[in-house]
C-alpha cells in the first residue's frame, strides 16, 4: 500500500498491519476483498508472473477462515479465487455483482427521469 494512503487511514485512527500471507490473516478476517492482480501495474513480465499465484482463495486455503466471513470481489477474476470456491457460502462477489446491477439500473431510471 502506497505510504501516501496509509497515512491518510493512519490519520482517521485505523490500525493497520501488513501481513505475509492470506493464511496469517484469515483467522481474524471478517470481510475479505480481493482484487485481480493488475498486470498494468507491474514494471516488467517477470514482476507480474512473479505475483500471480502468491495470493489465491481455494477451498483449502478457506479451511483456515471465520465460518461466517465473506470474501468479495469487483469482477471479472482472473485466477485469484478458484472457481472451486464458487459454491461456498462465504462466496459474496455474485451477489455483490447482483446487487451493484440494481444500484446501476436504478441510477439510470434516476437520470433518466423515470423514478
């Protein structure tokens, strides 16, 4: 995280904590939003393909989470959450999917007057 971004959260009063590894913050997480690894971002191939693959939800990997988290998502996945995960019901980013299409249409019936 850039230090710009952490010390406006720093300046609100957050704690923050830098973590190694998805498995060393699962156990305490409630809310888990992942985001694709974006390869524009990345300064050169090697740094990329270096990254892909270091964070990943599997069903393995959620064996060490809270029962009643949830793990969400913007969509569309690349490889960071196995589809294999897909059914399980801590699995929020179809729904938050869903939900965002009804925010979406009901933005637009506002602007265009029909509400």
């Amino acid at each position: 995280m850039p230090q710009s971004i952490r010390d406006v959260v720093a300046s609100h009063g957050i704690s923050q904590e830098d973590m190694e590894s998805l498995e060393v913050a699962l156990p305490d997480t409630d809310v888990l939003y992942m985001t694709r690894i974006q390869k524009e971002r990345f300064s050169s191939a090697e740094e990329y393909e270096k990254a892909c693959g270091l964070f990943v939800v599997t069903p393995q990997l959620m064996t060490k989470a809270k029962k009643r988290m949830i793990v969400m998502h913007p969509l569309p996945r690349v490889f960071e959450i196995s589809p294999e995960f897909d059914t399980d019901p801590r699995a929020a980013y179809f729904r938050q999917a869903e939900a965002g299409m009804y925010v979406r249409m009901a933005l637009l019936a506002m602007v265009l007057g029909r509400v």
